[in-house]
C-alpha cells in the first residue's frame, strides 16, 4: 500500500472529514482491520486565511509548498491538498515535489463527465467561484461550469466560514442552499459539485434536486484507488 499524504487544516472540520473517507475506503477494499497509511501536515487555518483575505497568494504558496515537500519527505507516495480554494496554487505546490498531486477538480471533472453530466452548479468559497481556476480548469476538461449569482454566492462564502468552518450545521442555511440549487436547475444546470470540502456536512448529495459530488468523498477516493493500485494490479496478475 501507498502512504497518502494529506495537507489539512483547511478547515480541520473537513480535514478529519478525509481522514475518516479513507480509512473507510481502504477498509471496505482490504477488509478486517486494515486501514490507510497516511500522513498528514496540518496547518494553522488563521494564517491561510490570512493570505487568502489579503491576496498574498505568494505566501500561501510557500505555506502549502512546504507542506507538501515535507510529506514527501517524510515518506508520502503521493500528495492531497484537502480543500478546493487551495487548488488555485495547486500548479506551485506539484512544482515542488516530485510524487503526484492528486488534484480534486480533475478528479471531480472526470466523476461528472463518467455520469454523463456536462453542466454543474458550483458551491463553493468565494474565491473559487470568482476566481476562474476552478471553472477554466473544467471548461478545459469538457464541462460547462456555473456559479449562482453574487448574492448568492455571498451567502455560500458565509455559511462555509462563518458556520462550517465553525463546526456549526444551521437548517436555515441548508434551506439557502437548498433554494440556490433550485434557481440553478431553473437556469440548465444538471448537476451539482459540493465545492467546498465542508459543504457535506450541511447537504447530503444524494438528497438534493439535482444529482450531487462531493468533492471531499471524490478527492478522498482517488486517494486510496492510487494507494492500492499496485496492490491490486498484483493481484489481478
């Protein structure tokens, strides 16, 4: 098996999040006891946040290259940044090691496009709604992203940090979200990404009016399907 190396804290609510989808996906692979070897760096969510409210992108790079280098060094077979809005440096951090990044809007992309969608809702923070990383990347891959109007994407930003990050679940903001959904599948969209890894603990993907993904269940999976791919391709041989 493969050690994974995880960069959390991004916020630790979603963090523990991934920690557990990947114990559970190697368990119900391998059976009995077996769990993940992981390692994971966990930073200090106050700073990145920081950079991000700021625009220092630059440090948060530093931040999250250093991270990811020291998994690597400390015996990480591939690397996960645990948080979509982070995926804006994600190019830099896979810069500076030499295992893969395993990177969630790909892994995303790909679980919408193998179900046969094309035009998804985003949720997700500010930053990765506005910011065009995340809705080029698809584009580039296929998709036709759309993000909910700016009022709306406002309440999305604030429930996800003033609540989520928190470790609050409010009902009166899973109605929010509930009603962006419905405004979206009233505009095309087909489906619905759950962008922000915290955004699972207020909506259920299986119980929304459009087909859900999660992104956090999706990045976690693609964890462990590279952590026992060797595994599995010597069982097969």
């Amino acid at each position: 098996m493969k050690t994974i190396g995880l960069i959390g804290g991004m916020s630790f609510e979603s963090s523990a999040i991934y920690y557990r989808l990947v114990n559970e996906a190697v368990r119900e692979s391998l059976g009995g006891l077996s769990s993940a070897q992981v390692i994971m760096h966990s930073v200090n969510f106050a700073e990145i946040v920081g950079y991000q409210t700021t625009g220092r992108w630059d440090l948060a790079e530093k931040a999250l290259a250093d991270c990811a280098a020291g998994l690597e060094r400390a015996g990480a077979d591939c690397i996960l940044i645990c948080t979509n809005t982070m995926h804006l440096i994600a190019d830099h951090v896979a810069a500076s090691i030499s295992v893969p990044l395993i990177h969630i809007v790909d892994e995303t992309s790909a679980a919408i496009k193998a179900s046969g969608y094309r035009r998804p809702l985003l949720l997700a923070t500010r930053y990765t709604m506005e910011h065009g990383f995340y809705t080029n990347h698809m584009r580039a891959l296929g998709l036709d992203p759309m993000v909910p109007d700016a009022e709306d994407r406002q309440t999305v930003h604030d429930v996800i940090f003033k609540e989520l990050c928190a470790g609050r679940v409010e009902a009166a903001s899973r109605d929010a979200y509930l009603a962006i959904i419905e405004k979206a599948k009233a505009k095309g969209a087909d489906c619905v990404i759950l962008g922000c890894t915290e955004i699972c603990l207020l909506l259920d993907p299986d119980q929304l009016c459009l087909p859900g993904f999660d992104s956090t269940r999706i990045h976690a999976q693609a964890a462990v399907t590279f952590a026992l791919s060797d595994r599995r391709e010597k069982m097969v041989a």
